[in-house]
C-alpha cells in the first residue's frame, strides 16, 4: 500500500509522509528550504 501510495504522489509531483499525529498528508513540495545538513562535527566556535 505504501509503495502505491508513494508511487502515486511521486507521479503528480507531491510530497506524502506521516505527520506527527500518524496521519498520512499529500502536499505540495515546500519550494523554500528550512534547514541544511551538511556532514562534520557540528558548529566550530573560534
């Protein structure tokens, strides 16, 4: 079910993920990026 799902969402260009509260939620993609990983050590203070 999840991989049709998630086919289904990938296919009409949305995003699908469990909120929070385990519901299920088909929304367009957020176009403005929040936070960005990047690998290391964390912050390095001088």
């Amino acid at each position: 079910m999840w991989s049709a799902a998630r086919s289904l969402s990938r296919s009409i260009d949305k995003q699908l993920f469990y909120n929070g509260a385990g519901i299920l939620v088909m929304r367009n993609h957020s176009r403005a990026v929040k936070y960005v990983f990047k690998p290391g050590h964390g912050r390095q203070h001088r």
